[in-house]
C-alpha cells in the first residue's frame, strides 16, 4: 500500500477534550486495518517514572470523577461486548476450546457467557475473551485499532464472581482498564503494529492488569508491579489472522492480565519501570515511543469517549457500501428482483481488501463487498448471519452479487462510497455516503446496539433473558452486584 492511501485510510486527531473530538478515517479493513504512517519517535523528556504516574493515577481514579458521557460510554462498551460474547459462544472455536480446557480448569468460579459451563477465573476469562472476538463484531478504538473490551472485561467480569465488586465500582474499572490499553497503545502504534504485533493483545494485557488490580485494591507500588508483569507478557501476532488463533490473543491477554494482578496482589515485585526502561516494553517491542499519550492528561481527556461500535459483522472497509446499500433498499422497498445491477464507485482500498467475487464461505463473504452488498440489499442487514456459510451459498445471494460491480475512484476516500443502482424498470437510484452508520460521526443509536444484541443473542438465550440481560448492562451502575450481569447471560 503507498503512503498516500495508507494516510488517507486512518485520519485522526488526537483527543483533547473529555468529549470526543472528530475522528475520521476507518478502523479496521477485513479484521484490523493496515497501519497508518509512522509518528514521531521516542519523547525523552516524558520517559520519566510513566509507570509510577500511570500507577498512581489508576490507584487514586473515583467513579464520582467520571465525566457523564464517559461513563455512558462504559456502559454501551459493556453492553456491546456481553452482546458479541454471547453471540459467539456457540462457535467450534469455543467447543474447541472448552474441549481443550475443562479436563483441566480448576474450581468452577465463574460463568462462560452464553453456556451453561463455568470454569476457574483465568480460563472463564480466556474463553469468554475469545468469545467476543470471533465475530470480528466488537469495539474499535479508531486511533489505534484496539479492541479493547475483550481483553478488560473478559477479565473483570470473571473476577467479580469470585471479588464481589459494585456495579459503579466495576463500571469504574472498566474505564480505566481501557483508558490504559488505549493510550499505552497509542505510545506505539502504529510502529509496533506495523511489524507484525496484534495489539490488541498486547496492550489489552495492561488493561486487563489496571482493571483487576483496581478492583482487588491493590496499592500503587503492587500496582507498578501488576503493569510490569503485565508487560512481561506481550501475546498476540498479526500472522494469527484468518484463524482461531486471532480470538485466542485478547483471551490470553484477559489472563495474563488476571495472573498478573493476582500475583502482584501478594507482593510479587517486577521492575518499577518495565513500560519506559531502556530494556523495558515500549522500547522492546515497538520503535515509536510516545510516554506523553500514556501520562499527560489523566483524568482530563479520555479515550474511552473516542471507542466505537459496528453495526455490521465485517471489515469496516465495506460498512460504507453496505450502509448505501441498505438505506436505498428501506427508502423504495427493494427485492432482488427489481434490481438489475448496482454499481460501486469505491477507494482502491477497498478492491485490494475485499475484491472476492465469488466467495465459498463465510469468512470470506467478510471479504466480498460484491457480497456484503448483495445480501444487504436482500436481507436489510448484515449481521453474523450474513456471513455465514448459508448466507454465501444462497443461490437468491449468488444471483445477486453477480450484479454487483465495483469501479476504483481515487476520488473517493475510504470511509466513502457511490452506489447507482439500475432497476428493471430503468429508473436509477443513487446514494452517496461520506460517514457511515457506526463511524465517531455516525454513532450508533442505543437502540441500534439493543437490536444487535438481540440478534446475537438469538436462538442461545430465550426473549426473557436477553431482556434481564439488556437490561442489567443499561443499569450496571445501580447493580450492587457487577456479577449479576453474568449470572443473567446463562442459558435456561
């Protein structure tokens, strides 16, 4: 990719403001997105004791000092994550893993969302942690590509059936775990993810460290010592993508995020500086250096204001085109017997990420925008069932996606598309989207996020329950009981 496209593919400004500042650009392309072009390098000056600042900062940090649109903010990221965990707790990689695991887990502490299972806290964490992330269907913080829920809620909410923890103090929590995944991931990226890093794994394990070690307590020198053993355990390859193995990174981070807190919990020291040492994290695993993302502004801007949601189960790369796609079909009605052919004017992103035209399965309908448009048009919709083997094989779909064609426009940014579509009848009918549904300057609604949940939720928890459940993740700050909310996500 030439540097052009790769600068025009990711536009962000950094945030500076408790509110979210504009963020254009797409986060992920069929998975993550490439990187965008290199930042400046390491800042000296601001390498001084970023571990003991961060420390000290999640140690001291008060629900009451969350701003209203942050915690609104936690509490739509939570709801968007049980969502997708319970969405993908029926997929073979989770048979899989629970095959793999159960002879093995020890005492069973605490729930595997969507299942009647439970495991110890470590494994219910990892598992879980995969869960949310099979789909390709949960958070993105655009700035960084991070995923960042998986790896700190998978962990938290393990550990609060075995910790009782508050529902404001586990909301409290979950802010901080992702506000320390974000801005150590924005000390290095996008140098470290460029060479090959999944980072969503390998800076979710400090979330994951920050939001046990906040729930258990723990002082600002276990703390320190909770972030170093945490930065003793980068996991995550981009290599891993197109497997289950992609999954199993912010699982495994949610762990050793666990295994980290516990260990420092009972004094198990680590350097006091394993984030900015010569020898240390940043400088090991990455060439871009940044301390002053991680230390200035704590508790004044948030990257937890900046997370975003998907509303369909695929690279963002095609959300536009399905977005365009989806309007034209609700606004005059559409079958797909109406339409005789559609035509795409798209950035050459998106050709050279998802030019499949015939795909045979579901992983890689994720990666047609032929299909994604196709059944779109048909469905009104695409969700996880969109993708899916049947989805790719339906003959209607098939048909369909043969009419679709797509024509590069270097005009066209990436977060953009032009549809024509040609009827039967002759009439054309056109739709051109700047920002689509689901980008910082199209959220999605509550109500849109209720309805993917539902939808996920469907066919593994009966109406009743994915009600209690919607309902429990809305109140989570009024819950005395954070664990409640994993209580209601078992199956009847």
């Amino acid at each position: 990719m030439n540097e052009s496209t790769r600068r025009q593919f990711l536009k962000v400004s950094a945030a500076t403001a408790v509110a979210a500042p504009a963020v254009l650009g797409l986060a992920q392309a069929a998975g993550d997105t490439p990187p965008a072009p290199a930042a400046p390098a390491t800042n000296p000056a601001a390498a001084h004791e970023v571990t003991h600042t961060l420390a000290r900062y999640i140690v001291n940090a008060r629900y009451e000092e969350l701003p209203e649109n942050v915690r609104k903010e936690g509490t739509r990221t939570l709801l968007n994550w049980v969502g997708v965990a319970v969405g993908g707790s029926r997929h073979e990689t989770i048979a899989c893993a629970v095959s793999a695991l159960a002879p093995f887990s020890g005492p069973p502490q605490a729930t595997l969302l969507g299942r009647r299972e439970r495991f110890d806290i470590m494994n219910a964490a990892f598992i879980n942690g995969v869960s949310s992330h099979i789909f390709d269907y949960d958070d993105t913080h655009l700035k960084t590509i991070i995923h960042p829920a998986g790896p700190v809620v998978s962990a938290i909410l393990a550990l609060a059936e075995y910790h009782p923890v508050s529902g404001q103090d586990f909301l409290n929590a979950l802010v901080l775990g992702i506000e320390t995944s974000c801005r150590i991931g924005n000390a290095v990226y996008p140098n470290h993810y460029d060479v090959g890093w999944h980072i969503t794994g390998t800076a979710g394990v400090f979330g994951a460290a920050a939001a046990t070690g906040k729930i258990l307590g723990l002082n600002e020198q276990q703390m320190v010592w909770a972030l170093g053993l945490a930065a003793s355990q980068p996991v995550g390859l981009r290599e891993s993508f197109g497997s289950m193995n992609k999954s199993f990174n912010p699982g495994r981070a949610a762990s050793n995020g666990i295994f980290a807190t516990l260990l420092a919990s009972k004094n198990f020291t680590s350097s006091d500086g394993m984030i900015e040492a010569k020898r240390g994290w940043a400088n090991t695993i990455s060439t871009k250096q940044d301390y002053r993302e991680i230390t200035e502004g704590l508790g004044q801007r948030y990257e937890m204001a900046l997370n975003t949601y998907k509303p369909f189960a695929c690279g963002i790369v095609i959300h536009p085109a399905i977005d365009a796609a989806i309007r034209l079909r609700n606004q005059y009605h559409l079958t797909a017997g109406d339409i005789a052919s559609v035509q795409l004017r798209v950035n050459p992103l998106v050709i050279e990420l998802t030019g499949k035209k015939t795909p045979q399965e579901g992983l890689q309908g994720k990666f047609s925008v032929y299909h994604a448009v196709a059944v779109a048009l048909i469905d009104g919709a695409a969700g996880e069932k969109q993708f899916s083997d049947r989805a790719v094989r339906d003959p209607k779909v098939m048909a369909l996606r043969d009419r679709v064609s797509a024509a590069v426009d270097p005009t066209i940014l990436p977060e953009q598309v032009y549809m024509t579509i040609t009827l039967k009848d002759g009439r054309k009918l056109h739709q051109f989207i700047a920002h689509a549904i689901g980008s910082l300057e199209v959220p999605m609604t509550d109500q849109q996020l209720e309805t993917k949940f539902t939808d996920l939720a469907e066919g593994i928890l009966s109406a009743a329950q994915t009600r209690q459940l919607l309902t429990d993740c809305w109140q989570v700050a009024q819950l005395s009981d954070a664990s409640l909310i994993a209580q209601a996500a078992v199956p009847q």
